[in-house]
C-alpha cells in the first residue's frame, strides 16, 4: 500500500495530480521485526530506538514499527488481539509523522484551517483545546487542511494531511453531536473521531496567513447569571500580538511535534533554520478562551478577526 503523509486517508485523495511521487511511502506488514532493531542511541528510550535516518517506534501491548529513510513503514501487531483501528490510529498519529521527519519536514503541534481567502493555523499542545475551537470554526463556514499535526514549508505553505477532529465525550454531549456522527477512536477511550462531510481540496497546499498559540483556559466571569446579563458583557476572547522574535520562536519550539525524533534523527538544525525562516514572514498571535463550551462558542460566533487577513 502507498500512503501520501501528507493526505493520510486513501479515500480522500480524489485528484491524483496533487500526488507526488517522492512523498509517498510504503506501508508493509512483517514479522520479526526485532531483527531491525539498530544499536542503542543517546537519544533512544524504552519506545523509541535511532540509527542514522532509522528509526523504532514500539507502542506497549498494540504495535512496532521500524521506519527506514522515510520511505518505508515496517509494522508487526503485539499480538492477535489487536484492533486494525488501534494500529491505523498510531500509523496516522505517529508513524506516518516520524516519516516525515526522515524527510526533512518540519511538523507543529497544530490544527489548519481555511475560509476563503483566510488560512489560519491553532498551534499548542496536546488537549489545550484545537479540536475544540476548530469545531466551533467549522460550524461558521471554515474547512480543515489538516489537524494536530501541520507540515510547514519554508514558503509559508501549509500540506493537507489528516483532516479529521477528535472530540471527547463532554464536548460532543455540550454541541448536541449525536452517537452516529460519532467514531471511537480507540478501545477504552472517551474520545471520538467526528464523522462530517469533507468537501475535495483541489490543491495539496494552502499559503498561511496567521498563526495563533493558543494558550490555557481561564476562570470565567459567572456574575451574570445573578445579573441576568449576557455572558459576553464580562468574559472575552483574550487576543493578543505577539512580536517579540525570541518568545516567538520559544513558542514554536516548544510545539514541534516530539522533538526527540528531531534530535534522534539529526534533522534538529534544519528543523531551526526552517523555524527562523517562518519567524519573519507570519503575524503571531496568543488566543486565550474562558473555561466554558458554550460560552466560548457564543464568543466565537460573535468575533470576526480570525476571517481578516
């Protein structure tokens, strides 16, 4: 099987133009794969084993992969037992990634979206709450490039990749999304994969135009509920610019997807230069929301900056 690591999901790619041939790997099924395992690294863990542009990525009770240059994905299942989903959920989270790390690409923890003109990018780390406000975006018209993790080229140029949202269980039940619109994305997990109508992207890259950290919850204002006010009135969008290079450029390190790979892989000074090239040629900004779902939803419906470019 051919896999593009930039647009994960087979069925998705509708316009086989868009494919090109060098960024595409292998996907195979082995047995043994211990005979691949390379010699122990600085940067090797009880999961994770380098060697040169090689790498093992060993998920407890579920599945290995060995992964060689980029090109090709190795995988043996831990044992019978396991579900195709389980190993599908860490091929397009992990492996599909750390190939392209082999390749040079540089990877952010961060969830794409489009309108129009207007290409955003919510960038922070895992559960901070992308999934979320990108589902809130997605009910005003916006449409997803790629989500959780975002491939950035050194022309500000954003990849198509794994398009879906993954929602726990208190937010699906906050929006009303009911069961069928619903996927689990792994046994003994509340968290589900939201099944929504994808529109075709005809072309495999957006140019990006914003980039926005988003930062931890806070405490919401309540008093309005005695007041029998508008929760709006006391409780906003925190939205700020951030122009210092040097907290940008802490804020971008900080959410590459798993440095170690970088380092592990010696692709971590390329990984830097790409990061000072993007430095220069993108506004930055810092979102901050209020812990509350439907709060943040009724903030969000009523803003407008994320459209202006």
């Amino acid at each position: 099987m051919k896999v593009n690591f930039m647009i994960f999901y087979l069925d998705e790619i509708k316009d086989e133009s868009i494919i090109n041939n060098d960024e595409l790997v292998e996907v195979i099924e082995t047995k043994n794969i211990k005979k691949y395992f390379p010699k122990e690294n600085n940067w090797d863990t009880s999961f994770i084993k380098f060697f040169k542009n090689e790498c093992i990525l060993i998920v407890n009770n579920i599945v290995t992969f060995y992964l060689k240059d980029g090109a090709y994905i190795y995988w043996e299942r831990s044992d019978d037992q396991v579900s195709q989903k389980d190993i599908i959920n860490f091929l397009i989270t992990s492996a599909i990634n750390i190939a392209a790390i082999q390749k040079g690409k540089l990877i952010l923890n961060a969830t794409t979206l489009f309108k129009k003109e207007s290409v955003i990018t919510l960038i922070g780390p895992p559960c901070i709450g992308k999934n979320t406000i990108a589902l809130m975006l997605f009910d005003r018209g916006w449409q997803i490039i790629s989500n959780e993790a975002s491939f950035l080229s050194d022309d500000q140029l954003v990849f198509s990749g794994n398009r879906n949202l993954r929602i726990w269980k208190d937010t699906a039940i906050t929006f009303g999304i009911k069961r069928n619109k619903l996927q689990n994305i792994r046994s003994n997990l509340k968290r589900y994969q939201f099944k929504y109508k994808k529109i075709n992207l005809l072309k495999p890259s957006f140019k990006l135009n914003k980039v926005y950290f988003v930062k931890g919850r806070y405490q919401p204002n309540m008093d309005f509920l005695k007041e029998k006010r508008s929760p709006i009135e006391k409780n906003k969008i925190g939205l700020t610019n951030i122009y210092s290079e040097q907290l940008i450029m802490m804020k971008l390190r900080n959410n590459i997807f798993n440095p170690r790979f970088y380092r592990g892989l010696n692709k971590e000074e390329g990984m830097i230069d790409s990061l000072f090239v993007n430095l220069n040629k993108l506004k930055f900004h810092e979102l901050q929301f209020p812990d509350n779902l439907k709060m943040t939803k009724r903030l969000i419906d009523k803003s407008s900056f994320f459209e202006k470019k």
